[in-house]
C-alpha cells in the first residue's frame, strides 16, 4: 500500500474539547488546520461536569445553544461529609463576579461530538479513526507526523506545528519521556453510570453532589437523558485492597458511603464499571519548538472541582494566541511560547492548592461551614465557578481562607496531624495501573 503524503499549517492531534477548540479558533484566523482523532465520534468519555466560566468560551465558539440542548443545568455543588451533620449547597450565583451563575453536566460523548463538529464547521480540516503513530521535528524545518487509519493505510504529513491535544494519551509527553506523576497527589478512580438513583429536586436537581468517605470522596453527576454519573476517586493503597470484579468492588465501595447508598436504593449500573489508576500526573514543559501541549496532554489533576474540560479549553484559548503568533510571527515565537507556558500553569496551581487539602479536616469544616455570607466565601466560590485567571481580584480574600485554613488545623491539631500523616502515606506511589 502506498503512503500517501499531505501537509498543513498546524496539526492537532486529538479530537476531544482541547483539539476541538483550538481548531476552530485557529481556523477562524484563517491558518490551515488538521485535526486528527483516533476514535470515531460519538466515543465514550468520563468527565461530565463542566464550570460556570465555560460558558464565555462557549459564547466565543459558537456553541452555547447546542450545550444548553444537551446539557442538564447546574447551579451549584453540594457537598456532604459524615463528619457534619447535613449537607451544604454552594451557590455559584454567590461567587463575588456572577456574571456566568449556571453551568451545565452533559454526556461526553454527545458534548466532544458538538465541539468536534464546531470545528470542522468553522473550517478546520478534520478526520476520524486516524491515529498518529510517530513524529520527527526537524530544527529548522517542518515537522514530519506519521499516521495510521482504520483500514491500515499510513501517510506522512508535513507541518509547521504541532498541538499536543491527546489527553490522558499524552503522546508527546510520552514522545520526550516528560511525564512525571504528580508526587503531592497520588490518586486512583473507579466509575460508572447508574439509572434509578434518587437527585436532589427542584432547580438544583442539576447540581454536583461530593460525598467523602474513609478513602477518598465520590463524585455524582446528574444527566439530562436520566442516568446519573457516580465514581470513587480513592488513595491507591485503598484500590490495592480489590479482591473481587472491579463491578462488585465498586458496589462495595458505594456501600462504605451511607449518604450515597440513600440515594442508590434501586438503582441500576447501566454501564460496566471502570477503573483507572496513577490519575494525577504533570510533563516536564508544556512547549517547545514547533510544538505545544493542551489540557490533560500536558497535566491532569484530581477532578474534584470539575476542572477537566475547563483547564482543557482555557488551555486551547491561550495556546490558539502563541500558534498564529509562532505561524504568522516567527520572531516572536520564544516570547509567545513563555507566556502560553505561564497561562497553562496558573490554573492546576490555583486549583491544586485546594485539592491536595480535600481530604483534611481543616479543608472539610471550612467547605461545611454554615455561616452568614462572607467576602471569604464569595472568593471561594469563585474559585469553583473556574474564575480563576482574574484571582488578583480577590486575592486578599483567597488569602483570608489560607490564614483560616492553617488556624484551624493549629485548633485541631491532632486530627489535622493524624491527617496529614495519614495522607503521606497516602500519596506514595503505588503503581495499580488499569484495574478494569
């Protein structure tokens, strides 16, 4: 079979929310793109819950409408702890900036198809079931990327630059052996998606419900087509205790969280449950010459927040801005690349800082306190909200919280050192791999 030749302005690999982004944004200012997936849309995909400011980047893409029609709304989180007496709901109209107030959960297959054909339809060239198997940069020249499509055939195509929009693929990252595990946070998770489970009612019957429990917290994500999202995100050492099928292993997961099993009376698995492992993970750096890395290609953090999608396509709004420069201004392509860098890493860094206390009691009492409104609070709900590249704002606020953070594990010192001694131990690498 001959391999064909072809060629490009840019190259994105992968077709999911980063890909997809960058492609109709950079197609917009007129550069050629080819956007290149492996899978073939609709394909399925964990990471339903998307953040209020989302929603301004769907305004600039042109998709606003189509998430609303396959979207369930989102108004809120809930967060409930068996430390506390009852639950605590989050406003995000309460955030200190509520222009965006609402957010939406939504099938991933179903949302990466929208954005998929966004792309396409703003002129990006796209193709499906094509994967890339190697890539050669050439200092100086333009790079050579090898591909492979179902029906076996390859092709070799040249192009000026290349997107890292793989996820958890991470194929550059893998290319240069970058990737590192995140040694602050050590993580593992094992989902499924459930009928017949009990929501809250009302106008947040769309909201994202966290439950904690002894090994970690729970995820549960309400769908608009009626099933609902469910998954454990646990320490390792926990995942390393499985003995049966990773379904029942799951079931009895659930079983652990009193809260979460209320709700589950009735309810039906209606996929097989899933299991991943090593879930938190970083590359050395996010760019080089001729190339860049989006989203979870570059970093993928725990999802307590809900961040995935967000850090994805904010990712691809920054990275869109250092490729036309590097396309159109090569001279300027050092400067463009050093602030894509900086932009990537603000997010996981404001992010972290929270997740990696989640699971402290310093951390839970302060998300479950059920005090009167406060510019503290206001600025913590606008980190949930992914307001977070305007955090100079209310920086003096998001402070406030650290001070109280620290004063209240100096109060409860015992607990918060048991805790911390507890989560040390917690984070070590324990290589579990892919459990089902």
């Amino acid at each position: 079979m001959v391999e064909q030749e072809g060629s490009c302005e840019v190259l994105v690999i992968g077709g999911g929310p980063s890909g997809s982004t960058i492609a109709a944004l950079l197609a917009e200012r007129g550069i050629d793109v080819l956007m290149l997936e492996k899978d073939k849309h609709p394909r399925w995909h964990i990471g339903e819950s998307l953040l209020p400011m989302n929603m301004p980047m769907f305004d600039k893409l042109g998709v606003t409408e189509e998430i609303k029609r396959i979207g369930m709304l989102k108004r809120g989180a809930e967060f409930i702890s068996p430390w506390h007496d009852a639950p605590v709901m989050i406003d995000f109209n309460d955030a200190l900036d509520n222009t965006y107030p609402i957010a939406y959960q939504v099938r991933r297959d179903q949302f990466d198809e929208v954005m998929f054909k966004n792309a396409a339809a703003k002129g990006a060239r796209v193709a499906e079931e094509c994967q890339v198997t190697d890539v050669k940069f050439q200092p100086g020249a333009e790079t050579i990327v090898s591909t492979v499509n179902k029906d076996g055939s390859t092709q070799r195509i040249r192009t000026k630059f290349v997107v890292d929009a793989s996820g958890r693929d991470t194929f550059l990252s893998n290319h240069f052996r970058m990737k590192q595990r995140n040694k602050k946070h050590n993580s593992a998770a094992i989902f499924g998606h459930f009928s017949g489970v009990k929501r809250l009612e009302g106008e947040v019957e769309g909201n994202i419900s966290l439950f904690w429990f002894d090994h970690g917290w729970f995820w549960f994500i309400p769908l608009a087509d009626g099933n609902t999202s469910i998954g454990a995100t646990c320490w390792p050492y926990y995942m390393k205790t499985r003995k049966t099928d990773v379904t029942q292993f799951f079931l009895d997961t659930i079983a652990m969280c009193p809260a979460l099993m209320e709700r589950m009376q009735g309810a039906k698995l209606e996929s097989p449950a899933i299991a991943t492992g090593n879930f938190s993970y970083l590359s050395e750096r996010s760019s080089g010459e001729n190339y860049l890395l989006l989203g979870d290609a570059f970093a993928f953090i725990d999802p307590i927040f809900s961040s995935g999608v967000f850090l994805a396509m904010a990712s691809s709004f920054a990275g869109a801005d250092a490729v036309e420069r590097c396309i159109r201004h090569p001279e300027q392509s050092v400067e463009a690349l050093k602030e894509f860098d900086r932009a990537i890493m603000e997010g996981p860094k404001i992010f972290s800082w929270y997740i990696y206390r989640i699971t402290t009691p310093a951390m839970r009492n302060l998300l479950m306190f059920k005090g009167a409104e406060s510019k503290i609070k206001k600025a913590l709900i606008s980190v949930l909200i992914g307001d977070i590249y305007q955090a100079k704002r209310y920086a003096y606020w998001l402070f406030m919280f650290k001070v109280m953070y620290y004063a209240g594990s100096i109060i409860h010192f015992k607990s918060s050192f048991m805790a911390w001694r507890q989560r040390k131990r917690s984070v070590k690498y324990v290589d579990i791999g892919v459990a089902g």
